[in-house]
C-alpha cells in the first residue's frame, strides 16, 4: 500500500516538475521546491482530488513544507 508521503510526493513532482530526490519532508514548497503562488493552489485542487478532503484557504495558507501537507492530510484524512 502506498503511503501518504508517497503519495504526496508523487503529486508535487508531478504538478511542479521537481526531482523525487529533492522532494523531502522538511523541503519549502517555495522556498526549495520553487512554487508560486498559482502553482499553491494548483496542488491544494491536486490534494483535495487524491485524497478526498476539501482544504479551506485559510488552512492551505499555513501549508508552507511537504511535511505540512502530509500532517494536513493524516490529520483529516477518515481514519480506517
């Protein structure tokens, strides 16, 4: 089964075209990764559509590192 990490790190190479070695959990989606603010929002739609959430703005603002979207994401996600 793939992870949530997984997951979401596949998506992030996918939306920004980034190396999968560069893609680590304390990585800055602006900062390291290279995303703007556009390509914030298109990987928060990626996220909500993968992982079945709806990410409101006002949280989507304090997703700053890879790291944050998978607790984002661990943390709503329906528990099995």
């Amino acid at each position: 089964m793939v992870t949530t990490e997984e997951r979401v790190k596949n998506i992030i190479v996918d939306q920004l075209g980034v190396e999968k070695k560069d893609v680590k959990t304390n990585s800055s989606l602006i900062d390291d990764l290279g995303a703007d603010s556009l390509d914030i929002v298109e990987l928060v739609m990626a996220m909500e559509e993968e992982f079945g959430l709806e990410i409101p703005d006002e949280h989507a603002e304090k997703i700053k590192t890879v790291g944050d979207v998978i607790q984002y994401i661990d943390d709503k996600s329906p528990k099995a």
